[in-house]
C-alpha cells in the first residue's frame, strides 16, 4: 500500500481510505447529523449566474433525490459521485428569490429524509459592480503570521496541530487579522490601497503551516487568523480606509489534511491517484509546438511537494466547486479582486473557465495570476486578449511581471556597458507589445518568494529607492511586499521563513517599532519616510495612473522616460552613477516641448529646463513639467 509522507507522518493511500464506509447516520426526522457537510454553506439572491451546485457530503448515506420548498429554487439534478457519500445537486434560482431560508429535504437510498434549510443572503448593494485594483492604485502583501499579533488568545486553537513558536523560523508566530487591523491608519497613511494578504484559509499541518498554501478547508479562516469573522472586520476597517482586499487562491493544490483526503468523492479528484508526483516545473510545455501529451503532464499533473496534493481540475464537480469558492469568498469578504497562485500548473480549459465566470459575476473585477517566468512570451500567453497561435485564450487579466521584476535587478546590479545594465530595464519594457495590456500588469521589486529587494540590491539603500521610484511610476499595478519601506533584509541567506520575518512593532517587547519609528535604524526611516511621499503623490497622478509611456534608449548611467496625460507630465531621470550629473535635455525636446519648468516631486524644488537639470548621484528623480 503506497503512503504519502507528512513530516515523519504517513497517510494511507487513498484507494484504502475511500474502501472505508462510516457507520449508519442514525437521526430523528429531519435533524442533520454532525457529520454531514453542504458547501458552499450558503449563497446570495441576485446573482448573474441562476445555477448553483451544492456538494453534500453524508458519510454513510446515499442521497437519492432532494426536495424544495420554494418555487424559486428548483433542484434541477442530482449525481451521485463514486464515493456515494458525496452527492452534487443542481440547483436553479429564480429571479423572484428573496433572501431568507429555503427548506430542501434530503432523501437517502435507505428512505430517510433528513431536513436542511440553506440560506441565500441579501448582496450588498453595488457588489456586482465593485471595481477591482488597477494602475491607480498600489498593492501591500502580507504574509498575516508574521505581520502583527493583535489577539495572543487565538495563537493556539484546540483541534490545529501546529502550536505558535517565534523562535522558529518556519513555525507559526502568532500574526492574525486583529494585528492587521490594528494597521490599517498606518498603511492608508503610507498611502497603500489594496492590501494582498498570503491565504489565510484553515492549514491544519504539524508543521510549516503558517504560509498558507496548504489548506485544509477552502470555507473556514483558521482559527490562529481570527476566523471568518476576523476577515468580515478586517475587510470593514480596511475598505472604510480607502483600502480593497486581494485575496489569494490556490486551485492548483490543497494541503495533504484537507478533509476530502479522508475520504476522497472520486479517486479522479486528485491528479495521479492519490500518489505523489513530482512535477517538472516545465513552464514552456504549455506552449511549445513540439511537446508530447507526456511532458504535459508531468508539469500539470505533477505535485509540488508530498503534502500538497494536485488537484484535477478536469473533473468538472471539482472545476465547479473551486469557482464557486471563489465567488462565495468575492461576496462574503467584499473582495477587491484575485491573486492567483501557480497558475499555468492548473489545467488551462479550466482557467479559462475561472475567469470568464467569475468576471461574469463582477465584470470591473480584477485577477492576476502567478506565472512565474522571466520570459514575457510566456507570461502574455495567459492574458485576456492575447492573440495565440494555437487560438487559446486565458481570460487572465492581469499577470504578475516576473520579467520586468528580474530586468529591474540586473539594471541596478549590473555594469553599464553594451546591452547590459539599465538597458536590460529598457530592452523588457521593449516587449511589452506582446501584452494584451501591460498596463494591467502587476510590477514587483519582490514577493514572498524570493529575496527580498533590499538583498537583491546588495542592501543598498540608495539602489532600493531608485527601484522604488521606478516601480511606482512605470506602466502597470506596483506592488510593495510588506517591510520593504524599512528595508527589510535576508542577508545571508534564501531560507522563506527568514524573508517572511516578523514585521517590527507588530509583537508586544519588540525592540524596534516601523508604526512609531522607534528603534529603527537612520535609513529605514529616511525610506519609510521616501515611500511614504511617494505613494501619496502617486495617488493624485493622473500621468502616472493613465498616462502615456516613452522611454528613452539609455546612456552613461541615465535612463529617461515620460509619462503624459492631458492632466499631467512626469518626466522620470534614473541615475546610477555614483556623482550627480548636469543633463543636458536637447535629447528629450520630443517631449519637452512647451515645458519651461521642472518641479522635483520629492524635494519640492523647481528648476527651469533652459537650464537643465540636475540629477543626484544613485537616484530615481521625479519631475512634473510644467
């Protein structure tokens, strides 16, 4: 019998786990046993889409036909799964259905009938409509455990297996969504208005739990987060700061402890029965002309690790069941959009599918996907638009730009000689004809995954605000990985839990504090201080949220670009040299024509342009001509 390995704990294969049938549910007429489970565990009148289809899970007992009560929900179908403990019902909703509690009456193969009232509830006025992120905006990711403990009662939960221990690295620190909202003055101040949190749905792992990839109950918050209550009040306080939520989704994998792993509906469910595959990483075989079905597969159906069981997206009960999880998650949280994680690792058709649905829901909805590639051909392939060779379109709007992220690093690092340096930074922005919309994309110094960007630039603090400045005035969405406006480090080392280090303040007894100041060193507070004028001047820029963008070929360690609106022009002046330089403008007369005067966003001085401009040595140098 094969066995999946969980830190030193082996889990039956699953063939033996769904031979296993729990005893006879005995229970009065119309009382729901404890067992039982119907998600989504409710729903809302006035969707798009009329159709629902619950999943019933009723160990023990087969569902063999279901009842309404209600003239405006009518059952349409019922299949039994293989396992017969599962059973998907269709359900069709009329317009004329009011919020309130439909009575649907469960009939088991052995003639019990058992009584359940499912609830739809009143949406929220204007939710269909609610705008998603875009380039007017600025995105904050969190990684919730290891932001701000602001409940230490809910740092360990009876019944979740890993305890909190600071001292690890890799364990669970206690961060939660109070600590979060005890946040929010601070990050509207600092001028962010969407906030991507890493999942923060229930991962009951014995270890390594706290990143939030391998989850265990797509419906609950863990309980360590503040559960799902503690995602209503935090999302409440922050949209009542100007601040949208971005929540981020996994349809590729769930966490080896997921309660369908202990009795899985069909053994189709996970991608190669149950058994642990490593997958090839092969990005490139999606769309390489040449590739065999075999080399498909194995970066699709492939697994990451041993505990996060792949999930098969090509069963339509499960397709079905993942985007509803993510309109039920959109409306109960007030979502501000989607980041979806290991995209292209799930199967495309269903991509597809999860986007042109859920859009059909909230068309001004934003979703951007993790692809994560330095190559733009690859990452373009996923967008809405894009014209492919071989027809496919992913319905994706927004992806996040891994290759401008690695251009951006290599132009700050590198000599400047040739084509290396800032002309790698020029030379990506060149490709983005192969964007459907590249102003749509999300554009990153970092994330939770890699080096944090003060490490990527040698911990050079004058390097990592010339990013700064780059990232929030380029085309697309930028997004700020939390710490990054103190310069936070990993020097020395790659290990995640070290990136994803706690954010100071944020525990009672912390030496230094990043909300108040204190302890921080000069320079983390001269950046905190610099991105806070940065984002606020960039929330009132109509050239850097809709303008035009021409950059110029760079030379000697400048790269000049413009953005224009009819509002608006912003001249950007990247220097990396290591003295101040006296630019001479003719070069730029294209798009200086008109302007005769030159105000520095960041000091507030204004120059005239007959006179041309001075650039500080090692900065980014933003001008609004005038």
């Amino acid at each position: 019998m094969s066995k999946f390995s969980l830190h030193g704990i082996c889990v039956g294969v699953i063939a033996a786990i769904m031979s296993i049938v729990p005893a006879h549910v005995s229970a009065e007429p119309g009382a729901i046993p404890s067992s039982m489970k119907v998600e989504p565990p409710f729903w809302w009148q006035g969707m798009q889409s009329a159709e629902l289809q619950l999943m019933i899970y009723l160990p023990g007992e087969k569902v063999v036909r279901v009842e309404s009560d209600s003239e405006s929900v009518t059952v349409q179908k019922i299949m039994s799964a293989p396992n017969a403990n599962y059973s998907f019902v269709d359900l069709e909703l009329a317009k004329t259905l009011a919020p309130g509690v439909v009575s649907l009456t469960l009939i088991t193969e052995g003639g019990e009938q058992l009584r359940y009232d499912y609830a739809f509830k009143q949406r929220v006025q204007g939710s269909s409509s609610r705008k998603g992120f875009s380039s007017e905006d600025v995105i904050y990711l969190v990684t919730p455990d290891r932001y701000a403990n602001g409940d230490v009662s809910n740092d360990n939960v009876e019944g979740l297996s890993e305890k909190s221990d600071r001292t690890n690295p890799d364990g669970r620190h206690g961060g939660d969504l109070a600590g979060l909202e005890n946040h929010v003055d601070y990050l509207a101040e600092l001028g962010i208005t969407k906030i991507w949190l890493n999942p923060l749905q229930q991962n009951n792992e014995p270890a390594y739990s706290y990143h939030g990839y391998s989850i265990s109950d797509l419906y609950q918050i863990d309980a360590r987060y503040g559960g799902n209550e503690g995602l209503l009040s935090f999302s409440n306080k922050a949209r009542e700061n100007g601040i949208g939520l971005i929540m981020d989704t996994i349809p590729n994998h769930v966490g080896i402890n997921h309660w369908w792993l202990k009795d899985l509906p069909s053994k189709d469910w996970v991608n190669n029965e149950g058994k642990f595959i490593q997958t090839s990483h092969n990005h490139e075989a999606i769309q390489d002309p040449y590739v065999p079905e075999a080399d498909k597969f194995a970066f699709n159906d492939g697994w990451f690790v041993p505990t996060m069981p792949d999930l098969n997206q090509r069963n339509p009960y499960l397709a079905n069941y993942l985007i509803q999880n993510n309109i039920w998650w959109i409306e109960y949280a007030g979502l501000a959009g989607l980041r979806v994680d290991t995209l292209p690792y799930a199967d495309k058709h269903f991509t597809t599918e999860f986007n042109k649905r859920i859009l059909a829901e909230y068309p001004q909805l934003n979703i951007v996907g993790e692809e994560w590639s330095i190559n733009p051909a690859i990452v373009a392939y996923w967008q809405e638009g894009k014209l492919n060779q071989d027809g496919y379109n992913g319905a994706v709007p927004s992806l996040m730009d891994f290759p401008l992220q690695n251009a951006l690093i290599q132009a700050l690092t590198e000599p400047e000689q040739d084509r290396d340096g800032l002309r790698k930074l020029h030379a990506m922005l060149s490709n983005d004809f192969q964007y459907a919309s590249a102003t749509n994309l999300v554009v990153i110094g970092d994330n939770h995954d890699m080096s944090r960007l003060h490490t990527q630039l040698g911990d050079d603090p004058e390097l990592t605000r010339m990013a700064l400045a780059f990232l929030m005035t380029t085309r697309g969405i930028p997004q700020l990985f939390y710490g990054t406006e103190i310069l936070m480090t990993n020097t020395g080392t790659d290990a995640h839990g070290v990136i994803r280090s706690d954010f100071p303040g944020g525990w009672a007894g912390d030496k230094a504090n990043a909300i108040t100041g204190k302890g921080l060193s000069k320079q983390a507070r001269l950046s905190q201080d610099y991105v806070r004028k940065l984002l606020n001047w960039r929330k009132k820029s109509p050239a850097i949220h809709h303008g035009d963008l021409v950059h110029y070929l760079p030379s000697d360690g400048i790269y000049v670009y413009f953005r224009t609106h009819e509002e608006q022009s912003v001249m950007v002046v990247m220097n990396k040299n290591t003295s101040e330089v006296s630019l001479e403008l003719s070069y730029y007369s294209e798009h200086l024509n008109g302007k005769s005067d030159a105000l520095n966003v960041m000091s507030g001085r204004a120059s005239r342009l007959d006179n041309g401009l001075k650039v500080a040595a090692k900065s980014t140098q933003i001008f609004e001509l005038k």
